[in-house]
C-alpha cells in the first residue's frame, strides 16, 4: 500500500513539473501576438463641382497607405463612396442641385481605418461654375455682361428687386444681355445660369452686385448771353446730376459740375466755352454709387445770344 502511495506520489509531481513551464510559455507568446495602433491624423479636405463630378482632394498624410472616402447629406449616415491610394477622387453619382458633405479617412495597409470622420464644408453639385457677372447703366437699360463658361451651350440671365425671386428676362448664346424693362430708381440685381444642350440650367444662382436703374436725361443745349444752358427733365431716382462736355475732335467728356435741379449754366467767365468752338454736352443722373450712361448732345457751336430768350 505504501508502494503504492509512493509511485502516485511520484507520477504527481512529475505531472506539475511537465505543466509549469508550458503555462509559463504561454504569457510572453499573448504579448507577442498583441495588435498596436497608432492613430493617423485626419487629411485636409477640399470639395470643388467639376463638370464630371464633385472633386475631393486632401493632403498626404504620412503612414496612410490608401484612403477611404464618404459622403453625407445634411446631418446624415455616412456613405463610403471608394477608396483610393492617390489624394484626389472625383464622386460621379452627385445629384444636380443636391447638397453634400466629405470626410476622407486614413487607411493602413490592413485595409483599417484609422483616422477620424473630419467633414469637410458643404457643396451644392452643379456641374458648371457660375459666371462671373457685371452690370452697368446702358442709355436704353441695364448691360449684363458675363465670362465665357467652358461646355456651356447657352446662358439663361434673370433680375430679382432686393432679396426677392428671380425672374428670367431672356436666354442668349453670347456673353452679354441688354435688359430694356428696367425702371428708373429701382434697384436690381442679376444673375447668369449655364445651360447646357438640353436647356437644362446646370450651374447655381450667384447674384451680382446691385444697382440702381437710372434713365439717361434728355439733354437739350442753348447759347445764353455768356454761356451754353444746358437743361434736361428730372429723372426717377436720381439724387442729383453731373454735366459734362465734350470739344468738338478734342476726345473724351469732361465734367463741368454737379446739380440737384434740371438745368445748369456753363459760363464763360468760369472756364466755360469759347466762342467759335463746338460742344456736345451729356448729363448723368446719379443716386448713390449708380449712374446714368453718357448720351451725348449733337455738337452746337457757341456763339453769344443777344438776350436769355434767343436760342
């Protein structure tokens, strides 16, 4: 019996001997096989409408070996769209007219993504940019004037009053558009969609600055006893008047002065005309930073009247 006892005493301890060394193997074996992130910092990013797409590109960031892109429509889930090794991708499934926004996340070389959701600004997809506009005062309406837009086939040019809605005036294949509905004193702002080939507007309403429609004055000159009257009817609007002449062959206009009535007398005696030569006069009318267009007078040579009432 104690024979016994001894050889199972024996095979026992034989047992914990063999079991101590395998478990203590095993620690340093967990330790080896633990996985290590190291965070990625977030890229830069910017959106631009291009004609084939939205247009995502970032910064490189070091360590990332490819990156993954998502949009999302307003506060939204966001939706992974591809991923690419390069810093640029161009989205061809946006929605004209719909806005979106873009995160682009780093991605190890386990296909992981290890970069937070940063979002980008929002952009509104229209596939064509937004013609540069400007407006002046033309003698018979407004003049809007626009650069040429590449791929578009035609221009749509509409005016709103204020902050109100705009309306469509006219739709024209060149890069300029005279509106003649304008009234006197109103002011107006304007702006020109791209159209494309099937008269579908494909770029966004970007508005110009604003200005105020002033008529052009219609502009009468006398010879007075010492001097040229020039006289014209008020203007809707306008605040005051500039009057300007011009020498006959003597090239552009020169201002004479600056008037709140409807007539103004250019005296000779006060740097005013010569006897002999020949003038042309315009009249601006003129409210805040808008004026009228020049429309010049036919030329009147100048020669003394006898009494105010001659001609």
């Amino acid at each position: 019996m104690t024979k016994r006892i001894l050889c199972l005493l024996l095979a026992a301890l034989t047992l914990a001997g063999l079991a101590a060394p395998a478990f203590a193997s095993q620690t340093p074996a967990a330790e080896g096989t633990a996985t290590v992130r190291s965070a990625l910092a977030p890229p830069t990013v910017t959106i631009a409408n291009t004609a084939s797409g939205i247009k995502v590109t970032w910064n490189k960031i070091s360590g990332a070996a490819r990156y993954a892109v998502y949009y999302r429509v307003g506060s939204g889930a966001w939706q992974k769209i591809g991923t690419t090794p390069n810093t640029s991708y161009t989205w061809k499934k946006a929605v004209v007219g719909k806005s979106y926004t873009f995160t682009v996340r780093c991605t190890n070389e386990n296909k992981v993504n290890i970069s937070p959701y940063i979002a980008s600004n929002t952009v509104t997809y229209y596939p064509l940019a937004a013609p540069t506009v400007s407006i002046s005062n033309a003698a018979n309406g407004i003049k809007v004037t626009w650069n040429k837009i590449s791929g578009a086939a035609r221009y749509a040019v509409y005016y709103r009053v204020g902050g109100g809605s705009w309306h469509k005036i006219g739709t024209t294949t060149a890069t300029s558009y005279t509106w003649k509905k304008a009234v006197s004193g109103t002011n107006y702002s304007f702006t020109v969609r791209c159209t494309d080939s099937k008269k579908v507007n494909i770029s966004p309403y970007v508005a110009s600055n604003a200005l105020t429609w002033l008529a052009q004055p219609a502009v009468k000159a006398a010879n007075r006893p010492f001097g040229m009257l020039v006289s014209w009817k008020k203007i809707a609007g306008a605040a005051q008047y500039r009057v300007y002449f011009k020498a006959e062959n003597s090239g552009g206009w020169n201002l004479i002065g600056s008037t709140t009535g409807e007539s103004y007398l250019w005296d000779e005696e006060l740097g005013g005309p010569v006897v002999g030569n020949r003038y042309s006069f315009t009249v601006r009318a003129v409210s805040g930073g808008s004026a009228s267009a020049y429309t010049g007078t036919s030329y009147l040579l100048y020669k003394p009247a006898a009494s105010d009432t001659d001609a």
